[in-house]
C-alpha cells in the first residue's frame, strides 16, 4: 500500500509543481485527470493533508470558503479578497516576516508558513454599494 501511497503523492506534487497559481483540491483532481494519472479525490485530499503537515504546501481559504493548494517558497503572498465579485489581490511584501521569525524562534517553534487573508470590497464593489 505505501507504493501507492508513494505513487499518488509524487502524481500530485508534479501538478502542483506545473502550477504558477493556487489549485483547488477539485482543479488538481480534473488535472491528474486530464493527464490520465487518475487517482481518487479522497486520495487527493490525504495526499495534501500530508504534504501540509509535512510543510511541503500551503493552505489558504478563498472568498468563497475553498481551500487552495501551492508549494511552498520562500517567496509568499497574502491576498485581499473582496467580497463582493470575488476579486483576489495578492499583496507582494510581508510585514511580518521578521517579527514572525524572531517569535518562533524564542518559542522554539518550526514555522512553515503563513497567511493573512483580508475581505471586504474592491473598489468597484465599494462604488455599487454607494449606488
């Protein structure tokens, strides 16, 4: 059973690695798919709940409450979601890298990554809603 599991994890690193964005569990599954390296979509979801633990991937949740998937780098973005029509903007710089490093090292504390996510309404959003 490990050389499927094995299998299936390396199938689903592969396309997350082709990825210059965040996938959604569903979006990877129609991938493997599409490139006929079909595993199931419970396997799928196993898969990145090890490779999150492992510190492999990130999580994040959209607007909309999906959870979506991408390798980690050392380069990361946070994103404002707007509410409204859905609109994701990623911000390029974080604040927080240095405060969160010198934290989890008095803590004594493996970080594999962060996230802040910010909602509420894009501009245009904000312009219908004064209409």
């Amino acid at each position: 059973m490990s050389i499927r599991t094995n299998t299936s994890r390396e199938k689903v690193l592969y396309i997350l690695q082709q990825q210059d964005h965040e996938i959604s569990a569903q979006e990877l599954y129609l991938e493997l798919r599409n490139q006929q390296k079909s595993i199931g979509l419970a396997t799928v979801y196993r898969v990145l709940k090890s490779l999150k633990l492992e510190g492999l991937i990130q999580e994040r949740l959209s607007s909309i409450g999906e959870s979506l998937y991408s390798l980690i780098t050392p380069s990361h973005r946070h994103h404002l979601n707007c509410l409204g029509c859905g609109k994701v903007i990623s911000l390029e710089d974080c604040p927080l890298n240095k405060t969160i490093s010198q934290f989890s090292q008095a803590q004594h504390f493996k970080v594999f990554y962060h996230t802040i996510e910010l909602f509420g309404l894009c501009a245009i959003c904000q312009l219908d809603q004064e209409v």
